[in-house]
C-alpha cells in the first residue's frame, strides 16, 4: 500500500558524473525538479521515504513508485530518464558517471524514457522494479536520473541531471531495525574560526544510515544555554563500519566548562552521548570529556537483592526463636 508523499527531493542540477546531494529546495529558475509521490505504508516512519525511494522487499516482488518532474523554464525541455549505479564510498552517497548501472538498476524500468517538458509544467513519471526470485539478500543503491542536454556557446555539450536516490534492501521478512551507537566524544579540528565536536558513529544493523542530529550546551546549573549546534551532514553510513560525526561551535560563548548533550538520529532512532566541554578565549576547545554511560537498573537490582537476604535472613532468626520446645518421655514395658 501506498501514501502520497509531501515533501520534494531534488538532487540538485549539475555536471553528470560530479558528487551529487539530495536538497529539499524548490528547483533553480530555468530549471527541472524531480520529486518522490508515493511512500509505502511500511516505510512511512523513517523520513528518508518521503525524499527516496526506500523499501525491504522479498525476492519476487515487483514495486511501482510514481515521480513528478517539474519545470521553472521559461522553454520547453526534453528530459531524458532512467536509472543509473550508486554506492556508499567513504561515508558518503556516491553517484556513478552517465549511465553506469548495476544488478539493481538492471531489474528496472523508467517509462517513459524520454519527457517533453512544457515551459512551467508538471508531468508524472513511473518506475518499475521487479526483483528476482534468486536474488541475493542485501541492501542496494542507484539513482532515478531525468537528465538534460543542450549545446553551450563552444559548441559542447553540457549535461546536467536532478534524481532520486534509491535504497532497497532485498531478503525473507521483514525489514531490518536501525541499529547504531554514538561514543568518543572528543575536541575536532577547527573549522575555520570555529571550534569543533567529534563524536564516533558505529552502524551495527544491517542497513545503511543517512545521519542528522544535533547538540546543545549548557552551563553547570543548566541556567545558560546555547544551541542546538548541527551535525555536519552528508554522512551516509554502511552496516559495520563506523563514521565521525563534527558539529560546529559557530558562535562565540563564554569561556569555562559547559555540559555538551549530543544527540544523533538515523531514521526514527536516536542516540544520545554527553560529555564536557571546556571552551578557551579565542573559540578554542582545551578537553572535551565524554560522561560515563551509567544505568540506575543494576544498582537498583542490586539493593533490592540484599534487602531481600537480609529480610530472609531475619524472618528465619525470628522463626527459630519462637519455635516451642517439644519434651517427648519413652517408657519401656
């Protein structure tokens, strides 16, 4: 089942083959958009589903998603569509060159493949893909292209291309949870006249993480507050593998020791660490010391278990001062 989708994805025009990212921006004048329309009911929790195309599917199943291309051009355009390869290169949503596919890419179809755009108009796209029954379990990657060609000045041909990401994992069941832990917080490198924060990002589920989040400050009493500082975003994470996150002090504060509460979300989860930083003049960071992860649970358990012997231990004390004293007399025939 399917629900519409509410918000555009638009990678943003720019020469194929370049390192492309997803923007929820309205398209550029004189340009075309490309937006998702429907959302499947199963994936309508993680907010990437409004954005890409995101989906766990059986092998065997055949999906169908609806896409709008839009035009802000004053000129009709002629939009090319169809899918191309994507991977996950050092942290990041890597985008291959031209028409670069790859085994997911082979198992769909962009119809039409061609769209002449009229000047300022809308017009709806489909895209098919059928998995097949001896497919691999795993997650793969692509992109939806509507790209667009046209002579510059020299004579050269200029491509430019907007898409839409695709993350589709492939095996029995359901879909895997979003399983990841946030630990070291730690000083960064500046960031231009900033100080910076780094914290370590580890996926142990089985899914790729698009990661967001961010971190607030607070002084001893918690009567100032300065925030939330951003996480740095573009960070695309592979199951196993770990990732710094860096947010930005990008504002000056007093100096002394302040409570850093950094939080981080990939889909729908979110964790948290916290620590303390101690900022210097000039914006500088001296030490930033992460804060002990601590549960009250065991201590509690732990209490509850000895106030439980003592309590066993006293009513068998009492028990065996009260106990009657029983005489029997034995008497021989």
């Amino acid at each position: 089942m399917l629900a519409g989708a509410a918000l555009a994805a638009i990678l943003l025009a720019s020469p194929a083959g370049a390192s492309q990212t997803a923007s929820h921006r309205k398209p550029a004048p004189n340009s075309v958009g490309i937006r998702i329309m429907d959302v499947p009911v199963s994936e309508a929790h993680d907010p990437r589903a409004s954005a890409y195309i995101i989906d766990h599917l059986n092998p065997g199943t055949t999906i169908h998603r609806r896409l709008q291309l839009s035009s802000t051009s004053p000129t009709t355009q002629k939009v090319t569509l169809y899918a191309g390869a994507a991977t996950i290169v050092k942290n990041s949503f890597t985008v291959a060159a031209g028409t670069t596919g790859n085994d997911l890419t082979s198992w769909m179809k962009v119809s039409p493949a061609t769209v002449s755009l009229a000047p300022r108009s809308k017009k709806i796209v489909n895209v098919t893909v059928v998995v097949p029954k001896m497919a691999s379990e795993g997650e793969r990657y692509g992109v939806v292209w509507a790209q667009l060609s046209h002579l510059n000045a020299n004579g050269i041909t200029e491509i430019n291309r907007v898409g839409i990401r695709l993350y589709l994992d492939i095996g029995p069941g359901g879909a895997p949870p979003t399983e990841f832990t946030v630990t070291g917080l730690a000083a960064g490198p500046r960031s231009g006249t900033w100080p910076t924060v780094t914290a370590n990002v580890t996926d142990t589920g089985q899914r790729a993480l698009d990661l967001t989040g961010a971190m607030t400050l607070s002084n001893a009493d918690g009567s100032v507050k300065a925030g939330p500082f951003q996480v740095q975003g573009g960070i695309t994470l592979l199951p196993g593998h770990v990732a710094p996150v860096t947010v930005v002090i990008n504002r000056a504060l007093p100096t002394g020791t302040w409570n850093a509460d950094l939080k981080v979300t990939a889909d729908t989860t979110t964790r948290e660490v916290k620590g303390t930083v101690v900022l210097g003049p000039a914006n500088t960071i001296k030490t930033v010391k992460e804060a002990q992860s601590t549960s009250v649970l065991p201590t509690v358990l732990l209490i509850a278990a000895v106030v439980l012997l003592l309590g066993v231990i006293a009513y068998l004390l009492i028990r065996r001062r009260s106990r009657p004293v029983h005489t029997e007399t034995v008497s021989e025939s």
